[in-house]
C-alpha cells in the first residue's frame, strides 16, 4: 500500500527533472528547504552532483538524491519510473522542468524529434507512470512557456520533425510547449476526482543556457540583454509556489505567471486539437505503459 498523506512518519517526496540547471536548482533548493526528499531528475548526473553537493554545502541535513533520466530516451524514462514503482513510495510533487531547444534536426533513438521528445513526451510518459504513486494532495507543475502563444500542432509532423517544413529552433519549441501546456489542461481533468492537482508555470523570458543562440551575438545579448531579464530565481517562483503554496494546492488546470493565474481564452481551453493530441500521444506511448 502507498503511504497516505496522514502518515506524518513519512518524509514527502519530490520528482524534480532537469534539476541540474539554473531553475531547476533553485527549485530544488526550495522544495528541499520546505522539508521534502528529493529526486533530482537529470541526464547530467555529474553536473546534478555538483548541485547536490553546493545545496548540502548551503544547508547541511537537505534530503537530496540525483538519480540519471535521459528525457531523449524512453527506455531510461521507464527505468526511471519502474524504479520508484517497484518501492510503492507515494510522490507528492513531480515537476517536470527540463527542456531544450534544439540548434538543428536531432533524431531520438525512438524517432523522435529531440526538442519534442524532451519537452513534451518524455514528461508525458514518466507523468503518465508516476500517476499511480499519486493521490489527494499530490501535485504535478509543468514548465511551460510563453511562447505556447505561437505554436501549432500540425499531425504528424510534430512527434517526428517537430513542425511542416524546414526546422526552425523557436517555433518547434514553442509548439512542444503549446503541446504541454494542452496535456496540463486535459490532465488536470483526468485526475480532478482523485485530488491531483496539475498546473502550468510560465516562467516569463529567463537567464538561462537555453536562450544561448550558438551564434556570433552571444557575446552581444550577454552584455545587452541577460541583466534586463529575470534571473533563474526570479524565473523559478512561479513553479515554486505552485509547489509549496498552500493555496495554490486548491487550484488545478490553470495557466500562472509571475503575478498568479492567467485567463486563457477558449481557443486553448477548449482547443480543437486537445483530444486528438492526447489520443496520438497515447498511441505512441501505449507500448511503454
């Protein structure tokens, strides 16, 4: 049997994926800080150490694991999670916070477009695992994006190449983060009758390696446009609080910013693709569930 939340012997646990980077630290740092156990979910496990071991060096007695996820790969998705099935340990948070935004074409060995895989379907399928080990008062947070305003989902272009025609790194990753954005939504009613709640943070435009253009203004956007954008801190307290918030636990199926809840129109709320994404995204997945 999972352990029910009114097991107070029981130390909660936390999911974290890409906690290696610059929020996912200082997401880390919070929700160990609050008192969970976490799992640092990382395809870098050195550099996942080394966030570990600063962390300890800051507050000394922090329950902190890293434990290696490559997003790219759903064999190492179900490693992951078959892992933590096979213990029946009950998980109370799982943000799924990793991303990338691929420079060119990157094939997954699952045929996968790369950005798409590990934005979107890599934490579609190890949320769609961990589901079991959650009940009432469990939460799941994805790391979404404003750019979702711009994508599009054109089938079945977007598993394997990630858009119609040439690749373009912004629009693929603005259509994975519209694709997660409507699996936050369509979860969030799935899983309402069993207390889980699930929500989207929009971090806002942040300080981060993933908005590294690999080109030779680089240099320039470092010296002229990174200090008027938010720090990881800054760009990590939406998730955060959707995280430990005690009102926040109340709400599910929303969209957040910085400031809290944003509207959404019903061209996403009700988008004509929500269902048809679900159900090709479950066809696909169907064999490693």
């Amino acid at each position: 049997m999972i352990m029910e939340n009114s097991d107070n012997k029981r130390k909660r646990l936390a999911v974290i994926t890409g906690a290696d980077g610059g929020m996912g630290r200082e997401i880390t740092r919070a929700v160990a800080m609050a008192g969970y156990r976490v799992i640092m979910a990382s395809c870098r496990v050195r550099k996942a150490e080394e966030v570990r071991r600063t962390l300890l060096q800051e507050r000394a007695g922090l329950d902190i694991e890293v434990r290696e996820m490559d997003l790219a790969s759903f064999i190492s998705v179900c490693a992951f999670a078959d892992t933590l099935v096979a213990d029946n340990e009950r998980v109370d948070l799982l943000m799924n916070n990793a991303g990338t935004m691929e420079t060119g074409y990157h094939y997954t060995g699952d045929g996968m477009e790369r950005t798409v895989q590990v934005n979107y379907m890599g934490h579609y399928l190890l949320t769609r695992k961990l589901l079991k080990l959650m009940g009432p008062g469990s939460r799941i947070v994805n790391m979404v994006s404003c750019t979702y305003a711009i994508g599009r989902l054109d089938f079945p272009d977007f598993f394997h190449s990630g858009r119609k025609g040439t690749f373009w790194r912004i629009p693929v990753y603005s259509n994975t983060k519209l694709a997660l954005l409507l699996f936050t939504l369509d979860l969030a009613g799935r899983v309402r009758d069993r207390g889980i709640t699930v929500n989207a943070a929009d971090p806002g435009i942040v300080s981060t390696d993933i908005i590294t253009m690999h080109a030779w203004f680089d240099p320039l956007t470092d010296i002229f446009f990174r200090p008027f954008i938010r720090t990881p801190r800054q760009g990590a307290a939406t998730a955060i609080r959707l995280l430990l918030d005690k009102e926040a636990g109340k709400q599910t199926g929303t969209l957040n910013v910085l400031k809290g809840v944003k509207t959404l129109p019903e061209k996403y709320t009700r988008h004509r693709q929500m269902k048809e994404l679900w159900d090709k995204t479950e066809m696909l997945v169907k064999k490693w569930l």
